[in-house]
C-alpha cells in the first residue's frame, strides 16, 4: 500500500463515526452538528473576527434566533432563501438557523450583478433573500421584479446604520427571537441527503447554475483537513469567501467538527496577510492559486516566517511558484487537493509533492479517458465505450455514478436544472449503460497515480479565482448597439494564474471601442467576468454544425505581431479599453504593467 494511502486509511479511521451518521438515508443534519458542537465545546471560542470571539454556545444560540425567526416567517422544510452577504460570522449563524428548520440557503456570489445576479435567485426559487448592507446596491439595482417581489431582510454590520429603504431590518427582528434550540421535529423527514446549501458554479457551459449541495457533503467537506492532522488546537485562517466551497464548507466544516478555532476575515489582504496570520496564532490556512501569487510579489516583510503555520490546504497553486513560495514563507507542506463543488471525485496530495493535485482518495470510482479537444468528444473504442489514458497521456476525469445495486462514497446530487445535470453525464464509459459525472477538466497521470492538470474543457475558464462563464459574458457583449456576434475565451498571460477572458467582436455596425459608454457596458459584469483583451474580426469561423471555432483564436492569443487587426486592452485607471501596441504588449508580458 502507499504510504499516502496509510495515512488516509489511519486518519479516516479516526473521523470514520463522524462521516457515517451523515451517509445518504440517514437523518443526521449539519443542525446536528451545530448543536452537538455546542455542547462539546460550549466555551470553546468558534469564531475570531475583527477582534470579537465568539464560542460555539453563542454561536449556536444566534443560529437558534434566526430558526425561531424562519418559523415566525412561516419558513420550513423545502423552502429557499438566498443569502447575499459578505464574509462576518451572522453569516454562518443564518444559513445554520435556516437549516435547523429545513430551510435550503442559496449561498449568492456577492460580486454578481444585474441579469446575473437575477439569474441566480430566480433559478432557485428562492422564498425570501438575506442581503447584507454591503450588498444593498447590487440589490437596489435589480430590475428583475420577480426578485424585487421577494420579501427582502436587510442584515447590518456591527456599528452600520441601517439604510431608509423600506427593507424589514433582520437584525431587528431576530433581537426578541427564542435563544432555545428549535424542536426536533421542525425538521422530521429531513435528511442528510437533502440540500443543505445551493452553491453557483459556472460549470463548463452556460449561466451560473445552482448546484445541490447536501447536508452530507457538508458534513464531510472538512475532510482535507482532518487528514492532515487538524485537530482541536489548531486555529484556521480563511480569508476567502464563505459562498464558496473553500471558505464556507472545507474551513467551517473542519472546525465544527474538532473544536478547533476559525479566524474568519472579511476579505485577502496581501499586504497585512503574513502580519494577521502571526498575530491571530493560526496554524494552517485555506489558500487558492492567486493569493500564493500575491504573496510572492510582496516585499519581504519580518513576518514572513513569524507564523506557527504547520500546512495549508488550497487547490491552483501553480507549480512553478510553489517550491518559492514554501521556502520564502517556511510553510512545511501544501495539501494541495481537487474537487468541485458539485464533482463526486475528489483527490488530495498529502505529501506536498509539487505540481500535482494529489491522488485518489480510498472509495472514489473514477476513470480518466481519452478527450479529442478538437472534435469535442471522447475518444470510444470500437464497442463503443471510453478509451482510458495511459500513464502520461492527458483526458478527461470522470466520475462513476451509482447505479443499482452499488454505492459511492461521494455523490453527484446534480443541479436544479435538469437539463444542466443531465448535460454533466456521459453513459456507457466502462461498460454499456453505465453513467459518470464529467469534471470538465483535462488531466495526466503518473506512474504512481499521482494527478495533475492540464486544462479546462468547453468554454469556461478560470481568472482571479473564479470561473468565468463565456455565455454570460458573450450575451453581454452582444448587447451594446452594433456588436453582431462575441466570442469570449480564456488566454494565458505570462506570470498570471489561470486565463484572462479575450473577445473577438464580429461588428454589425460602428462601435467605439475606446470609449467610455462601451467600457462602462462592459462593467456591467462581474470584475471577474471582464474581457481583458478585445479585437475586432471580420466574420466568426463556424463548424459544419454552427458552432463557434475558438482553437485558432486561442492559439493568436493578444500578440499583436500574430494578429492584423487592432487589439484593446481594459486600462482600469485609464477608464477605457486603450490599444495595445507592441511595446505595452512586452510589459505585459514581463509583469511590468498590472492587469
């Protein structure tokens, strides 16, 4: 047996109990959970944030105020309530309060806006939407009436005033709610299979869709840290989002479950990172590819390697930075790990061994297959099932989906959309009839079954840490007057993580690139989701069956010396998207001009 493969078996051995009171059919809920770590650990503190400590008891009674406030609200088993708010520890303590009733919470990306941001809740269903007071103008600016018709609930920060706009101050209303765990029974029927949490993920095609996120995948989510030894006297520093898995499962979930501490930050500050990380006394980290980066391109500070960091868990980071940034910042190990938040496969690199996204963790069902990049298909045999990769070769990861009679330790539980799950699985893999999910990604591995990945499949790609949906951004654009046809893809920028979005404009009229009225259009999407690079081109290639060629766009990427017709950069301080010549070209290039 491998030595990692030791490891993983000992160590899950001790969390074993844990994971199967939550195994789909059974009844155990993260409610559960919240309410047995109050008890375990009562005056333990749970959350550090902005110099306030708050113990699991508190923490657990806040949950129960919004719980009684759901039932007051006639909230219960089946409902949706979306929950717009940036990082701060009412955060947890709502979406906890509405699980103790059954309630599903839609976990909103506090960067999304306009039709996006529209989008996103009317696809859930929701009943009712959270909004925190830094996410008021994204509301306000909704034309949606759908969503302006849901009963909103405005959450403060602590010392914010509470805005004149006609919304039920949530804060308010929770003040004269019951501290008492809410019966049981609230919540009968439920079980650990059932969502938990709706989480938006762009997937490989199309709008963000809501992914199904149970209340078993959650109990499980701090998995990666379990692993690597967390334990009750750890604290975990997480400067990431809590809409997303990494912040508000992996890091949430671990610390439930041990005891330990969860020093929660509003957002990453490269900065005043290292300086916080040794002041709070944290002892691991949640990290994703772009911050290592950041870091690096800091000036050395004397709190680089006054830490009592002992690992940190993330995915992203690249594997030319990655030796660099152990050394400069003394971090022992990196548990680098993959995994989607909605993907039923998940690996993890114990051993710290640089570049690769780590190995299959014992239970997982996966296959990597052969992909043909160009034809948009897998490669099959002449039975007509998938060809799977030798060592080294690259394809596509796969996940296998139950069937009959056999059990996997980690599901696909799908979308909200049907057409949308049904697009994420491929039959007949291994033997006719068979389902597997699709990962969407491109990998290789090694002889010694160690993953690394290669690229993205489709249209989606990642950029400052998010995935960027090309649809979305290609209807926008196809919006301004005079814009025909957009076609948005991923290039790589030397020194950067990920692609930076590139669109080839097909005119129907005349557009002024350069000026403001097309640059504030553009703002429109998410600061994530913004073509860095724009050019003009005469007419889009098409397949024989009218889908857009992109390889050869791709390929040219933004060198103006590949390319005839003008090229545009975004100049954020500028205001404008400004011509990219040659010689700003090379800055770019050389990381002399900031993106």
């Amino acid at each position: 047996m491998h030595t990692d493969d030791l490891k993983l078996f000992w160590r899950t051995l001790r969390w074993l109990p844990a994971m199967l009171k939550a195994r789909p059919g059974k009844t155990y809920t993260s409610a559960d959970l919240v309410e047995n770590s109050a008890r375990r650990f009562a005056d333990r503190v749970f959350v550090e944030f902005e110099g306030r400590n708050t113990t699991f008891a508190e923490f657990n009674r806040e949950a129960n105020r919004v719980a009684h406030w759901a039932i007051g609200r006639g909230l219960g088993k089946g409902d949706v309530v979306a929950l717009m708010m940036e990082n701060r520890p009412q955060y947890l303590s709502i979406w906890a309060g509405l699980a103790k009733v059954g309630v599903t919470t839609a976990l909103i990306n506090t960067h999304l806006g306009g039709q996006s941001l529209a989008h996103v809740i009317e696809s859930a269903a929701c009943r009712a939407i959270v909004i925190g007071d830094e996410c008021l103008a994204a509301y306000r600016a909704l034309a949606s009436e759908q969503v302006r018709a849901l009963p909103a609930y405005l959450s403060c920060r602590d010392g914010a005033s509470v805005p004149d706009d006609g919304l039920a101050s949530l804060d308010r209303e929770l003040t004269g709610c019951s501290t008492q765990n809410p019966p049981a029974s609230l919540r009968a029927g439920l079980q650990s299979g059932d969502p938990l949490f709706y989480i938006y993920t762009s997937g490989t095609t199309g709008l963000p869709k809501a992914a199904r996120f149970s209340h078993a995948r959650f109990l499980a989510g701090g998995s990666y840290h379990l692993l690597s030894g967390f334990g009750a006297r750890d604290a975990l520093y997480c400067a990431l989002p809590l809409y997303h898995t990494v912040g508000g499962v992996i890091c949430v979930n671990a610390v439930l479950l041990t005891g330990a501490r969860l020093v929660l930050r509003r957002g990453f500050s490269a900065s005043q990172f290292w300086q916080d990380i040794a002041e709070s006394g944290a002892t691991s980290f949640q990290y994703i590819g772009e911050m290592c980066r950041y870091l690096l391109a800091q000036p050395p500070g004397k709190y680089d390697t006054r830490h009592r960091i002992r690992y940190a868990v993330g995915n992203g980071l690249r594997p030319d930075i990655w030796k660099a940034f152990t050394s400069r910042f003394n971090v022992p190990r990196m548990v680098e790990f993959y995994g989607a938040t909605e993907s039923n496969v998940t690996l993890v690199n114990l051993r710290g061994r640089p570049g690769s996204i780590g190995r299959l963790m014992p239970g997982i069902k996966a296959a990597l297959v052969r992909y043909d990049v160009e034809k948009d298909a897998h490669v099959r045999d002449a039975r007509g099932l998938c060809v799977e990769c030798a060592s080294g070769e690259s394809g596509e990861l796969l996940g296998r989906i139950a069937g009959g009679k056999r059990s996997e330790l980690v599901h696909f539980e799908g979308y909200t959309s049907a057409a949308a799950t049904r697009a994420k699985i491929v039959p007949d893999v291994r033997e006719h009839g068979d389902s597997w999910f699709r990962s969407g990604d491109l990998l290789k591995r090694d002889s010694e079954g160690y993953f690394y990945f290669v690229d993205r499949i489709g249209d989606s790609f990642r950029w400052k840490g998010e995935n960027v949906s090309t649809q979305e951004v290609e209807e926008v654009l196809a919006r301004y007057p005079g814009v025909g046809l957009a076609v948005v893809y991923g290039v790589e920028v030397p020194g950067m993580e990920g692609r930076a979005g590139m669109a080839a404009l097909e005119l129907a009229g005349a557009v002024d690139i350069a000026g403001e009225d097309f640059y504030r259009h553009v703002g429109g999407l998410p600061v994530y989701a913004r073509p860095v690079f724009l050019r003009v081109i005469e007419q889009v290639e098409m397949t024989g069956t009218f889908k857009v060629r992109k390889v050869e766009l791709q390929r040219q990427g933004f060198d103006p010396g590949a390319i005839a017709s003008t090229l545009y950069f975004r100049d954020e301080a500028a205001g404008r998207y400004r011509v990219l010549d040659a010689a700003t070209c090379q800055r770019l290039r050389a990381g002399d001009c900031r993106l």
